[in-house]
C-alpha cells in the first residue's frame, strides 16, 4: 500500500514540474515577443541618424 501511494506523488511531483516547465516557457516566449532586445532596440536608435546624413 505505502509502495502505490509514493508512486502516485512521484507520479504527480512529476506531473507538476512538467507542467510549471511548460508554462514558464510559454511565460518566456509571450515576454520575448513584447520586450525588445538591446540590438533592435540599438538598430532602431541609429537607423534614422544614418540615413538623415
């Protein structure tokens, strides 16, 4: 009996830890898409003062 009930909270432990990967992924991915990264946001500064000269 103790043998099933520690494979079921192995099995949910598990299950708990894929799941806060998968939404910390998704979490990262949403925030990658709405922060710009210091290259564009460095491309986007230079762009306009090359081209004005």
């Amino acid at each position: 009996m103790y043998t099933s009930i520690s494979t079921k909270l192995a099995a949910l432990a598990l299950a708990l830890m894929v799941n806060s990967v998968i939404m910390g992924s998704v979490a990262y991915m949403f925030y990658a898409q709405q922060a710009p990264t210091s290259i564009t946001a460095l491309a986007s500064n230079t762009a306009p003062s090359a081209n004005a000269g």
